[in-house]
C-alpha cells in the first residue's frame, strides 16, 4: 500500500454512532427494531425488506432494497446478533462484497420526569469496506448508491439521526396509553 493509501485509509470514517431516548421498555423497542419488515417506516434509504426463508434456529437473512435519489439497489442481509432486548445487528453484503455492519444496543434510561420506562437506542454503522474487495466495493457503492466512502459516510450519519426520530416516534405511539385511559 502507498503512503497517501496509508493515509487515505487513516483518514477514512470507518464508524458511526448516533443515540436517542425513547419513552418506551427496551422491550417495546427490541420488538421494533427485531422486526426487520419495518425498517421502512423509519430508514430514509430503505425502501423495502424481503425476509429469506431460514432453516429452524438459524438467525434471519433479508434483501434490503434501498434508494438513494433515482437510484436503487439492493443488499444481502445477514442478521448476525439478536439478543433481546439489549442487541439487534446485521451484516450487510452487496455482490458478494463485504460492506458494513449495522447495530442497534438498547439500555434503559432515565425517564424524563414522566415516571414511564425509558430506553437509550444507540444505532453503530460499521464500515467493512478494506483491502482490495473493499476497494471494488466503494466502486460498486460510486455506481450504485451514487456515494463515495466520503459521502457515504454523511448519508450515514443524516440517515441514523433520521431513522432513530423516526424509530422513537413509532416506538412511543405504539407504547402511549390510548385517549382517555389512566
């Protein structure tokens, strides 16, 4: 590798993380973040799942369909972590390429004075994208996603933040008392 690679490399965001308070039981919200189908109502770039068939015991596979502007594309989908209520996770592939792993941790939290549960959703973006596959598969993200590693990384970090007020949103609609109960 050359020095301006080296340094390239070094320089490169290879993970995010973004956090948000949500007035429900991490229970509540490991039930919405484990139902992948539902990725859709809060996710800016995903635009649909389709879940794989799966042999018993066997943790779930989905294709990600996903848009960016007028282009799309779609992802292999391998959930790699499912430990309720504290961790969701998948591993994210494109053509056979490696290229990333997003992660969901889920604690309690302090209430906001409401004396409802409360829950810390921390979503993890975990760029896999090294060496010479990662390489093509920032040339396939160029081409597909119409994102350098540089802007992917923005998108990234605007969709987490959006997806989590979105997934906190749902999360206590769902979890709110209907009108009129006590």
């Amino acid at each position: 590798m050359g020095a301006s690679e080296d340094t390239g490399a070094r320089a490169r965001t290879w993970t995010l993380r973004e956090s948000v308070v949500v007035e429900a039981s991490p229970e509540e919200v490991f039930a919405a973040l484990g139902d992948m189908r539902r990725m859709p109502q809060w996710s800016p770039e995903c635009v649909g799942v389709w879940m794989l068939r799966e042999r018993p015991g066997t943790l779930p596979s989905f294709i990600g369909l996903n848009r960016n502007g007028a282009r799309r594309w779609f992802t292999y989908c391998k959930v790699i972590t499912a430990d309720p209520p504290r961790e969701f996770a998948f591993r994210v592939s494109a053509a056979g390429l490696p290229i990333a792993i997003w992660a969901f941790s889920v604690r309690p939290a302090r209430t906001t004075g409401t004396g409802a549960p409360a829950a810390r959703v921390t979503q993890h973006w975990y760029d896999l994208r090294r060496g010479r596959r990662g390489r093509v598969a920032d040339l396939l993200g160029r081409v597909a996603a119409g994102t350098s590693p540089t802007a992917r990384v923005r998108t990234n970090r605007s969709g987490m933040a959006l997806t989590l007020r979105r997934l906190k949103a749902a999360v206590e609609a769902a979890a709110a008392p209907a009108s009129g109960e006590e």
